[in-house]
C-alpha cells in the first residue's frame, strides 16, 4: 500500500520502500548529491542530502537511503539540514573541483568559498600515470566510494581497488598499492565514467592541452562494434578527435557499464595505416587506383569469369563485423548480380552448429530470449563461453543475478573467471558435452524431474531421446567426460529443481565436429524440462561479434533469403525475384568452408571478400593460404591490409565502426543505430555503397542510402516490417521480430508454438563421437583455442589500439603446471607448439586455469597463429571446423628467454 | 553496600575460565535446559519479560531483537557476540572474557537457540590476545565437551562457534562494521535500515549482543525474569550493570551494581570519592563518547534517562576528573582519539574530526578566537548527520565540555590561562 508523505509542504504518495531522494527527485524537488548513483548500491556517506525529518522529535535522514514512510514531514532546506550541507560542502573547498563546475556552483549557493584554482597540491603530489587508459588525481578526489563500489560488489566484482588507510588519512588504492597494470583491473572504466569529479580521468582526454580541451566537445550516440552484447556508446570528440567513450546510464543494453574494448578500443579508425584508396596488385607490389578503374577491373573480371564458368563459379563473404545494410546489400549482390547462392559469412565458424541445431528443432536459430531476463533466471547454465572475457557485459548480468540470489552452474573444461561465481563447476574433457547432456537427461528422466506437461504439449520425439538417455547413467558419463558421477547428479538435481533455466553457450559447445549434435543435447535438455518458450528461461547462443546475428538475419547465408527463408522455396524465391526484377538461384550456394577449406563441389575462380580475414580466422592455415593462392581472382574490402588483403588481385578501402551509418542486431535480436562520428578517410568509401557502385557497372541499378535499403529489406522481410532507421532512432533499437510499426519488438520467443512444421519442439537422439584428431604419442596434448578479453578476433582493430598492445602483447601459451613441469618448461619460457598440419613459436603461461593434458591458445596474433595448428574437419550438418580440439606437442625452444613482464601481467593466474 | 554479583559471579574462582570450575557451580545447565526442554518461544519471552537490554549502550531490548531476527524467515541466521570492547575507560568485557569465557558463551548457545541459528561468532579486539586466547581454550573445551558442535548436549542442534578478531580499530565496535570487518572487508558501518536483525553477517538474520549482555542471559533463565528484574533500581531498569570506574579516584576498577546507581554513589560510596585530596571537577559517565557532567549533576541515575543531560550512558566507563584538569585539554584528547579512529568513511566524521583538533589545539595554544567557538558549534551541526554512531558522537564530549565550561574555553582564548605545550 501506498504511503503519504509532505515533502516541503507538498504531499506526496510513493510506493512503500521507495527512497525520499527517488520521491522528491519525482516531485521536482531537487536535493544535492554527491555519493549517489543510480544503479550501484550507494554508500550514503556523503551526507550531501541530508534532510530534515520535521514530524516526531524531528531527525536529519540521508534521502538516499531513508525510505518514505507514512506520516513523514520532510523539509529539504531546512536549517539543520543546510547547516550538514554547507559542513560537508565545507570540507570539500579544499578539493581541486576545478573539473566540477556543478559542485563548485553548489559550494556558491552556500557561501562556502572553494579553494583558488592552480591551489598547492596538498593531498597527492602528482596524478598517478601508471596505465594507458586513465589517470587517478587523487587531490580531485572526494572519497564518494563510487569508484570501489562499481570495481567491488555492485558492478565489477573485480576487486582492483579499495579505500585504504582510515580517517582524514583515507584515500582510494590498489591492494598492496601495486600498480593498476598489475592489479587485477580490467580497464573496464566504468570506474572512470561514475566519479564525480574528474579524479578519475579518461588519459585520452586529460593528455588534451588547454586549447584542444576548450574546443566544442560533440557527443556521437551509437553502438559497439566489438562483440554481440551491443553495448550503447556515447563518443565524445573535439573536431574529429575521439578523446573518450561514456555510455548512458539509462541503456536498455548494459545500462552505462562496458568493457575494455567498448570503453577503449576506439584508436585503431585513426591508424596511420588505414586504406584510403582502391589499390591493384602490380607485380609484388601495390598501385593506388581510382575508385573507377578499381571496380571496373573487378567487373570486368567478375563478369568474365561468369561468362566462362557460370555464376557458381563466384562467391562472396559477407561480414559479421558490417551493417545490417552492408550485408543485405552484399547478398542481394551475390543473388541479383552475379546469380548465384554462394554467400557465406563468419557466423560459420562460429555459431553456424547453434542455428542448425536450433532450426532443426524448434525451427529458429536465435536467442530464443533475452539478455534482460538473465535477471530472472532462478539457474543459469553456462557452457563453452569464457563469458567474463568474450561477453563482458552479460557476464554483469550473470554476476548481478547471481548476487541476487540466482544459481550458477559453469561447464567448461577452462578454469575460467566465471567458475569463481559458481555453485558448481562441471569441467569436461574438452569435446565431451554430449554424454554430459546425456547424462544430465537420464537423471532426470530417472527421478521424474522433466516436464511431463510440457513435452506432451509441446515436444516430439521424446520417446527416442529416452532410449538413448537410458544407456547414459553418470558413471558412465563420468568416464568419457572426467566429471565425477555425483557432480552431474547435483547439476542434473539442481536443473530439476530450479523453476527457470537459462542456456548460454559459446563457441566451447559449437566449434567441433559434433557441433550441431552438442547443441542438439543442450536442446533436448531445455525442451525435457520445459526451459524454452517461456518468460525469463531460454536456449541463448551468445554471438560473437557486433553484427553476427543480423548477418545472418540479412540472408548473408547460402541457403536462406533474408528472414531465414529458404532459396528452395519458390514463392520467397518468387517475392525476391519480383522486388529485385531478376530470375534467382534455386539450389543452395556453398558454405565458406565449402568454399575454402573442403575441396568442396570444386570449380570456385573468384573470391569477393567484404570485411573479413580468412587468412587468420579459418583453419588448417597452410592450407587455407594455399587455396586463396590458387584463386583466379580475390577482391578483399576492409579498413586495413589484412592477411587476406595482402594476397588480393584488388583492395577497396571501406569504412569502419567509426565512420559508419546503419545498423547492428545483437545477440538477443535487437536492432541497433550505428551512427557516423566522421567522415571517411581519403577515398573510404561505406561497404553497400562500393557493392551498388560495382552492380552499376556490371548491369544492375542499386539505389538509395542505407536507410532505403533498410526499408527495402524491412519491406520484404516480416520479422523487420516495423523496423526503420527513423523507428530506431526514435526507440533506440528494437528486437525482432517485429512485424509492424506499432509494434514493440518481441523480448522471448514461441510461447505457443514453434516455428516448426507441426509447431511442436523436435527431440534429436543424439550420441557421443570422438575428436577428429585425438591425442597418440606422437602428438599428446589437446590443442584448444579462444579469445581473450583485450583483444579481438584476427587482432585487425585491437592490436591497433596501443594500450591494449600494453597490456596484452602477444601470444601466450596456456599449460598446467604438471605438463609444463614435464616438459621443463617455466613461466614466461619459449616454446614451439606444433601439430601435423603447422607450428608456432610463443612464451609458455603456467596456469590452472587449463587442466592436466591440454593446452590452450588465443588465435588474435598473426605472428604465432594458433590456426596454424588447428584442423579442418567439419562438422557434417553445419560445416563449421573443429577448431577446439586438435592434438598438438610442446616443446621447450632453446636460449631462454626474459619474461616480458608486460603480458604475462596481463595473463593472471 | 556489597556489590551485586551476577554478571561478575564467577571471577574471583580459582581457575574461573575452565569448564570444570563452570560447570561445577551449575554451568551450562540453563543452556542443556533450553535446547533439551524448552522451545525457542519461551525462551525468548523469558529474556523479554526479563526487559533485558543491550549493555554495549544502546539498551536495544534484546527480546525483541530476538524476536525480529527470528521473524525474518531468510535463512541461515546468525548469533555474533560483540567483544570489540575500544570504548576509552571501559573493560567490563575485557575481564568476562579473560576470566569468564564460558559465561556468556553459555548466553550465546541459548540465543543461538532462540533464533534457530547453527554458526555463532565471537568477535574480539585485535588488542586483546589474552582474552582471545582464553576464549579459543573455552571453545575447545566446549567442543570436546559436546556442548558446542553435531548434536549438543545429545540433541540433533548443532551449533559452531567460530572466533574472530579485530585488528584495531574502534570503529569495527559498531555493529555493522563488525560484520563488515567479520567478513574480511574493510571495517566501515553500512547503512541501516536493512538493520542486523534483517541483514546482519553475509547479509543474513543476525542477533548481535554485547559480551555482558550474553553473560545475563543464563542468570535470567534460572533465577526468572521477576528476579532480573527486581536487581535494578530507577524507572524502566533491569538487571545490574557493570560499572568501570577510571580517572583520579580511590579505587579504580568494576563495579557491578544495580542498574540505575546513581553517580554519587559509584564515585564516592564504592570508590571512595576523589584520589589525593582532590574535589571533583567533572566526570564523564560513559567513556570518551560521553560529555562531561559537573558536581551538580551527581544525583543523575547512570542508566540511559543520563540522555536528557546531553550525555550518554554509552558503555557504563565512568571517568573521573578532579580540579586540576583543564576540561579543553581533555576534550582535546577526546578529539584526537575521535581523530584517529574515525574510518574515514564519510564526509562529516572524516573531516569534522580533525577540525575539531585543530580548533582545540588553536585555542590551546593561546591562538584561538571567540568565532572557533561558534565554528564548534557548527562542526558538531554537520557531524550530526554522519553516517554512524562513531561521527553523530565524536563532537559531543567537545560540544557538551563547552556548553558546561564555556568560561574555561574563553579563559584559554583571552589569554587568562597557561598556553598548553
């Protein structure tokens, strides 16, 4: 029940438990803060809104945390009150608040007189420069403990700093006052965006000189273009200088908070070595071209080959990183221009086992809900994804739930930082998920745990499941997959026992050779307890990059329109046919690795890649190299001169993150606004605009800019068909599908049925398959492969980015501390990593994080490429390589090197 | 008049801190009793009806705190005994500890009881290894006894005591700093509500009383509520208190009495009045946080009406200053220990409590004027809203010295009186 209230005079209503700051800030009654936060839990030690409690004996109350309550008489500018304000503003004029004018006016209304600018430093004697992304100036500092609270519990759960000595002598440090490089920050800067005063500053921006600072300052409100969270940026600059990034407070995303790379990966658009202008091969070398007689040659020899071969003989790669536009764009282009179907993109490598699995069996490969309902998940299962470094903002959100009480079961056969956060953690044998799933099913089933109403409503094909469920009692499970029988008897309890379950997997689940199948037992375990088509539960694949989902959602795929409707079905066919004015393929293209990795159906001439590096991303590399030297023809569009790049017949210089208008969909669905900071550099020209000046020359008008194509696409795509940029930018995103104006976007799926024939969820028996390349004497360590939190993908845009360079500078070599006292092997030492298709050479970083038998690498450094190791099997059904199992040897290199303090500081065991 | 021994009953036994000496008198029975025959209702109507109240200063009734945690349906719920004893002129706990242990340990064990809890800590100041030692000894006496551990006293209960100490500083006293400090954290108070009766350890249901609050608890259990009761004088009193007498008086050192004495009779009927032929000029009835009282004021009772006084009865640590104090000396000292030992948490304490020094060093040193004393004034004003009890009091020993001996602050400001070194 409501209570009443009379704040200055006013009476008030509020709901029970509601702060007075919160009631009267919601009346207009404006009362100084300084501590308070929205979003963290408040230290309430400031006492700037201290009011006055005037019923009763009367009381001075911090309206930050005081809850309304009935009867109350509060007088926000009442003398005692004042008196507490004016004390505390008085203990701050000794403070450089030269960068808070808005406390500096605040100190004015109370008569206190702040201390003269350009004051002797008496509280620190310099800011404190010991990281390249922000300063720490302690003489601003006020002690409002926002900063600790966002690094401790409220936020971070990081821990790096805390308020140290007591007293007038208390300020805010690092554990042991070692540097923050060696502490265990994450350079996340959410600390930076919430202090008040400027005592914790951007470098970037505190390195500005005078002139540069006093310059008009624009903000840019657009969206991350690292991973598939999508966090919301605010850019700020001065000209075209980036000089820091916030983010709001407000963001239905990540509400304010991002990672390192959002926060500070921006560097790399202003890299010197940014393509500015088309260039041809000329002999070893390069020439810069004109836009006209680039794409003339790419026409003219794209049509040539078509003329000779036929269409199929052509194929495209459409970009993960890319618009929306760009790769709707792309595919048209494929499809209208060159006729044919073969257009892949990265989500092949990636997730490409999750939307075969998905579509399969509840007919739709997408999160099926949110990543606001994590918040509501009673468990959380997370498997194959190292989410804290790979997803840093949903891994917020499964720390903040779990704080609020949620559970958490981590299965990963990596020690990684999420598993601190479990009530349990299962570790596999990397490449053993699916007798777990099958394990984790036969409790079930065993104990009656499974939801009888639902697979009688809503699933088939249980019975079969069952059958193979019964032959996968734990201890048998236990043998294949090195997890005791009673930890998956406690998991399987814990899943039977929880009223919703949330499913988020990574690229541990995806990338192998039974992919498709371990994503298969993942769905049969949510559809057997009823966890999917239902509020606050779901089967969710965390997609990797910025753009992943609505690459795929744009058709960038060589089975599917736009929309994910089949090339096979003549009446899409037909609608695509009448809006593009052109007769379209009717059989599936090949996939990327079809057309690169496997010999395929043979006879691909010409490659057209947009925005992506094979030459570093696709496995087996020595042989990957020499395919794309076998091409007849590669064009390669990009930002910079990648590997791939370097062997192109043509490169188009594009726009990046930085430059680009459009939009991204993240991975739960949501349509997002990239907006342009600048204008390209020299001839950079924006991806769809390059694609629909090469159409023009090979016979085929593409008109309008991307808000067109994207009206275009909504217009023939009813998942989008209330979508559009003015929408967006008016709604600030919207998660599809989305079917009409009015409506508001759909935050979880299939309620009533699924998108399948009989609208039912279809159970596939599934069982275990070894490995491709098991472990032998020769070669007797699993050789597994990932990413890290500082950089990104094939390192393009990070490893242009000099404090993430600092901070993490290269390749290092993750070995247990039993294998590596084996092989002689110390912390920091040099080893060669070789396999049967390649070797390597990196430093060795002694850890438990891996376990006894394995090893693990990231694959961002071209100069020690773990692909060069990796293989090329494929998964039958989705055709995505086994990148995360491969069997590898380590071997001690002579001539021991010095650590290089820098990266293994950065690599913490 | 002799003392009135239930809280200090056992300490001047040979060998008082082992369990055979405790148990030898009666020891540990009321504690069998409740967990074998009685229900945790009773129990705490029993300490309720008794009007127990909390001895750390607060005289929170300890029934109803009780009540309220075990109310709170989260679980697991905590007991935690509250041995951070920093108060200046105050070890009562210091000597039940030392001497004791088993006595309010017992206590523990029946709240613990009471409130449906199956882990209790005993939290002690960093300064007091002794003590602390002596309490790690009653534990393991009490586990190899099956009085605390699986199944006490033969029943299904289990209950874990589990020792903490502090690492010196006043402020982790305040309740919920302990936790904080208790849970590895930084020793700063969190915001109340939620209180420790809702959220208290890891955030969970806690009852926390003070070491001499626990060691009545037995007592009441077997003498009865009437009993305790009828111990105390004064209106709303009940039980004894252990009284410290400090400062410049015959005899130093505890007296337990009923609660209500008047301060008349502690200072001059058990101590024997005023040490060396001295008057009394003042005297502060409970430690540093308490402002002082003149002469006149020696009828007062020392139980919690004191407040109306402007002073506090905090933690029973009566000090006594005779003649030849200078009352701007000792408030200064008050100051700096306020100085030292404020967290540093939030603005008002962090920052008022050095200005208050340097203002009384100011007027010390012959260097102060007649505005500092108004500047005192409105330090204590904000100090007022501090965050926890350590900033709301820190000013009140120097605010109260002034209100009650302005002359000798003025005396000092006009010069009237030696500048201090």
């Amino acid at each position: 029940m409501a209570v009443n209230l009379r704040i200055d005079g006013v009476t008030l209503t509020a709901e029970p438990g509601t702060m007075l700051l919160t009631v009267a800030r919601a009346a207009g009654v404006e009362i100084p803060t300084l501590c308070h936060y929205e979003g963290l839990d408040g230290s309430g030690n400031c006492r700037l809104c201290t009011v006055w409690r005037a019923d009763g004996e009367g009381a001075l109350l911090a309206a930050c945390r005081s809850p309304a309550e009935e009867g109350m008489e509060i007088a926000t500018q009442a003398e005692p009150a004042r008196a507490v304000r004016r004390g505390v503003l008085g203990d701050l004029a000794a403070v450089d608040l030269s960068r808070t004018p808005e406390l500096l006016d605040l100190l004015a209304e109370y008569g206190v007189e702040a201390e003269v600018e350009g004051a002797e430093r008496t509280r620190q004697a310099e800011p404190v420069v010991d990281n390249p992304f922000y300063v720490r100036d302690y003489e601003k500092c006020v002690l409002c403990w926002r900063c600790t609270d966002v690094c401790g519990e409220a936020v971070q759960q990081t821990f790096a700093i805390t308020p140290v000595g007591r007293g007038a002598e208390s300020t805010i440090g690092t554990y042991g006052g070692i540097g923050m490089a060696e502490s265990s920050c994450v350079f996340c800067g959410n600390c930076v965006q919430v202090c008040p005063t400027g005592a914790l500053e951007p470098r970037a921006l505190w390195e500005l000189g005078d002139a540069e600072l006093a310059a008009e300052e624009r903000v840019v409100e657009t969206t991350c273009g690292y991973c598939g969270v999508g966090c919301g940026l605010e850019v700020h600059l001065r000209g075209d200088t980036i000089t820091h990034v916030t983010s709001d407070p407000d963001g239905p995303v990540n509400q304010g908070w991002l990672c390192v790379k959002g926060r500070y990966g921006f560097e790399f658009a202003d890299a010197k070595d940014r393509l500015t202008a088309p260039l041809v091969r000329d002999g070893d070398g390069w020439k810069e071209v004109s836009w006209d007689a680039a794409l003339g040659l790419v026409a003219a020899r794209l049509g040539e080959i078509k003329a000779e071969s036929g269409p199929d003989a052509l194929g495209m790669f459409g970009s993960s990183k890319c618009l929306n536009e760009d790769n709707y764009q792309l595919q048209k282009f494929a499809r209208a221009v060159l006729g044919t179907n073969n257009v892949d993109n990265c989500a092949r490598l990636c997730h490409s086992s999750s939307v075969a699995a998905l579509g399969m069996s509840i007919g739709a490969g997408a999160f099926t809900n949110s990543l606001d309902e994590i918040a509501e998940n009673d468990l959380i299962w997370v498997t194959g994804s190292n989410t804290t470094e790979t997803h840093p903002i949903t891994a917020l959100k499964i720390k903040a739930a779990v704080r609020a009480g949620a559970k958490l079961i981590v299965a990963d056969p990596r020690r990684i930082e999420l598993t601190e956060f479990a009530d349990l953690h299962l570790q596999p044998r990397t490449g053993t998920d699916v007798p777990l799933y099958n394990a984790l099913l036969h409790c079930l089933i065993r104990d009656g745990a499974v939801d009888d109403d639902f697979i009688a409503r809503r699933v088939e094909g249980f019975e079969e499941v069952k059958t193979v469920a019964e032959r996968h009692p734990p201890e048998y499970a236990a043998g294949i997959t090195g997890i005791p029988a009673e930890q998956i008897e406690r998991a399987a309890r814990m899943l039977g026992a929880a009223p919703k379950t949330g499913f988020y997997w990574g690229l541990g689940l995806t990338e192998h050779t039974h992919g498709t199948e371990a994503c298969l037992a993942i769905v049969n375990l949510a559809l057997a307890t009823g966890n999917v088509g239902r509020r606050g539960t779901g089967l969710n694949p965390l997609r990797g990059q910025n753009n992943v989902q609505g690459t795929s959602d744009m058709g960038a795929l060589p089975n599917v329109f736009p929309g994910y409707r089949a090339v096979g079905d003549d009446a899409v066919r037909e609608l695509f046919e009448k809006a593009w004015g052109v007769g379209l393929p009717a059989e599936p293209g090949l996939t990327s690795t079809d057309m690169v990795v496997g010999s395929g159906r043979g006879g691909l001439r010409a490659l057209y890649v947009m925005g992506e590096n094979p030459l570093l991303s696709d496995p087996h590399l020595n042989h990957t190299r020499k395919v794309f030297e076998k091409l007849e023809f590669l064009v390669v569009q990009d930002i910079f001169m990648t590997e791939t790049a370097a062997v192109a017949d043509v490169v188009l210089p594009a726009t990046s993150w930085a430059e680009k208008d459009g939009t991204y969909t993240n991975t739960d669905r949501r349509v997002q606004r990239v907006r342009p900071l600048r204008s390209a550099p020299g001839l950079a020209r924006a991806d769809w605009e390059i694609l629909a000046d090469l159409a023009g020359r090979m016979g085929y008008r593409m008109e309008g800019d991307a808000a067109a194509i994207f009206a275009e696409m909504a217009g023939l795509t009813p998942d989008f068909a209330g979508m559009s940029h003015a929408r967006l930018d008016a709604a600030g995103g919207l998660r599809w599908p989305c079917p009409m104006p009015a409506h508001p976007g759909t935050e979880w799926l299939w309620g009533e049925r699924f998108p399948t024939e009989s609208g039912r969820g279809r159970m596939h028996p599934v069982d275990y398959r070894t490995e491709t390349e098991p472990p032998d004497t020769e070669y007797p360590l699993i050789f597994n492969t990932g990413r890290v939190l500082y950089h990104w993908h094939t390192g393009s845009m990070t490893r242009r980015v000099e404090g993430l360079e600092e901070l993490y500078p290269e390749a290092l070599l993750e070995i247990s501390p039993g294998d590596a006292e084996e092989l002689g092997i110390a912390r920091g030492a040099p080893v060669r990593v070789s396999s049967r298709r390649g070797a390597l050479e990196c430093r060795a970083w002694i850890t438990k994080r891996v376990s006894p038998g394995t090893v693990y690498m990231s694959w961002h450094f071209a100069e020690a490429a773990a692909n060069l190791l990796t293989i090329d099997a494929l998964d039958p059904v989705s055709r995505i390589p086994e990148y995360k199992i491969c069997a590898c040897r380590v071997e001690l290199l002579d001539g021991a090197v010095e650590p290089n303090g820098a990266s293994l500081r950065s690599a913490r065991a | 008049m002799p003392e009135v021994l239930v809280v200090n009953r056992n300490l001047q036994k040979e060998n008082s801190w082992l369990l055979d000496t405790y148990r030898r008198d009666g020891g540990y029975a009321q504690a069998e009793r409740a967990v074998r025959e009685s229900t945790p209702e009773e129990v705490i109507e029993t300490v309720t009806a008794a009007d127990l109240k909390g001895r750390g200063g607060a005289f929170f009734p300890t029934g109803m705190k009780w009540k309220f945690v075990r109310a709170d349906s989260n679980t697991p719920r905590y007991v935690v005994a509250n041995g951070d004893e920093s108060e200046p002129g105050t070890y009562c706990n210091r000597f039940l500890l030392e001497k004791d242990p088993h006595g309010f340990i017992e206590g523990m064990i029946i709240a613990a009881f009471a409130i449906d809890a199956h882990t209790g800590y005993i939290y002690i100041r960093g300064e007091y290894g002794f003590a602390a030692e002596r309490v790690r000894e009653a534990l393991h006496e009490c586990y190899v006894a099956g009085i605390l551990g699986e199944g006490i006293f033969g029943t299904d209960y289990k209950l874990d005591i589990i020792l903490r100490r502090g690492a010196g500083a006043y402020i982790c006293g305040e309740e919920t700093a302990l936790f904080n400090s208790l849970e590895g954290k930084r020793g700063n108070p969190r915001f109340k509500p939620p209180f420790p009766t809702n959220s208290g350890v890891w955030s969970k249901p806690t009852a926390i009383n003070n070491i001499e609050t626990f060691a009545c608890v037995a007592p009441i259990l077997e003498h009865g509520a009437e009993w305790f009761k009828g111990l105390a004088v004064g209106k709303g009193n009940a039980g004894t208190k252990v009284y410290c007498l400090s400062g410049n008086v015959q005899k130093t050192g505890l007296f337990e009495l009923p609660l209500g004495t008047t301060a008349r009779e502690l200072i001059f009927d058990y101590g024997g009045g005023v040490a060396d032929g001295r008057t009394l000029k003042a005297f502060k009835p409970g430690g540093a946080s308490a402002a002082v009282l003149t002469p006149d004021l020696l009828d007062v009772r020392l139980d919690p009406s004191i407040i109306q006084h402007e002073t506090i009865m905090g933690t029973g640590g009566c000090i006594v200053l005779d003649d030849t104090v200078s009352i701007v000396e000792s408030a200064y000292r008050d100051a700096l220990f306020f100085e030292e030992e404020s967290c540093g948490f939030c603005i008002p304490c962090r920052q008022g409590t050095p200005n208050l020094v340097q203002i009384l060093e100011r007027i010390l040193q012959g260097e102060g004027s007649m505005a500092d004393l108004d500047l005192l004034e409105s330090i204590g004003e904000s100090m007022a809203s501090s965050f926890c009890g350590l900033g709301q009091f820190a000013y009140r020993p120097v605010v109260g010295a002034l209100h009650r001996f302005r002359d000798e602050f003025e005396g000092y400001i006009r010069g009237e009186l030696p500048v201090s070194a």
